[in-house]
C-alpha cells in the first residue's frame, strides 16, 4: 500500500465523521473538487472503490488516529470522536481576518 499524504488522510478523517465534500472544503480552505481529488487519490492507493471502503480500510489500519474501526459484534460501545484533535493543516494563501 502507497503512503498517504497528510492532505488525504486529512479528507479521510472528515468523511469518516460524516462531512461531506463540500463541508470539508469549508473546513480545509480548498475546493469540493480539490476535496474529491484527495479523497479518489486516497482510494487509489488504498486500492479500494469509493470512500465508506477507503474509510474502513483506514480505520483498520490504524491510519486514522483518534478514531476506532466499527466493533464487529453489536453491544459494543464506540468512544466518542474528539473533532479538535483532528488537523487542520493551513492553506496557502489564506490569511486570517484583521482586527477591526
């Protein structure tokens, strides 16, 4: 399996919480296809179809830190998703507002 970028690990944690790709290009300061483009190329190299299964594949590798792969047998109880501990990397050209 090919390394993933940080950009694309990234998008994959949104998905996995439930963001769309609009959603996480709001978040990431990039745009719904930019998104898309992380998300295909996270699929690729994960060598699956489509993001629920490039999700699983990562939650079962352990490439999704701070969040657990779905337990296999009902009853079991899932720890909460801690959204501030996931990155935010900065995007070029983005400047934050001026105190006015």
């Amino acid at each position: 399996m090919k390394p993933l970028t940080d950009r694309e690990l990234c998008c994959l944690q949104w998905a996995a919480v439930g963001k769309t790709s609009w959603e996480m290009g709001k978040i990431l300061g990039l745009s719904e296809r930019t998104v898309n483009f992380h998300i295909h190329n996270a699929c690729r190299k994960l060598g699956v179809h489509g993001r629920q299964a490039a999700i699983t594949v990562a939650l079962q590798a352990g490439l999704l830190p701070g969040l657990t792969a779905p337990a296999q047998s009902r009853g079991k109880t899932h720890r909460p998703v801690q959204l501030e501990s996931f990155p935010v990397p900065p995007s070029p050209g983005l400047q934050p507002a001026p105190d006015s």
